[in-house]
C-alpha cells in the first residue's frame, strides 16, 4: 500500500513547525495539511494553498513494522 507524506519544515514560513503529515491517500493527506496550515498557520483555505499543497505531496518510504509490546 502506498503512503504519501508533506513535511512542515519543507516549506519555511515565519515560525518553526516540525509538522509531518502521512496519509494512504493523496485526498486524505490534502485534508489533513489545509486543516494543519488554516489552523496553525493561519493560512486562508483557497485553491492556491491546496494547489501548492498538492505540488509538495510525496509518496512516503517504506517504514518498518512496529511490534507491539
């Protein structure tokens, strides 16, 4: 299954944010960061800023298994 991911720190702003957002879908992943940026960042949802998001999406490295304890 393939994973998408966006890194804050890709994109400096006027403040620090070590955000990282993952998703398996690139439509959930948009979701997650336009509420992370209107939110935290104080960014106006518009399509530019979903535009520019869309633009920054990565598909995620293959992660490890966590085992439970």
């Amino acid at each position: 299954m393939k994973r998408y991911f966006i890194d804050c720190r890709d994109n400096p702003g006027e403040e620090i944010c070590t955000g990282a957002f993952f998703a398996n879908s690139k439509e959930e992943l948009l979701e997650l960061v336009v509420h992370h940026r209107v939110r935290v960042h104080k960014k106006r949802d518009s399509q530019d800023l979903r535009a520019s998001i869309v633009r920054d999406i990565k598909q995620a490295p293959p992660l490890l298994r966590m085992h439970r304890l």
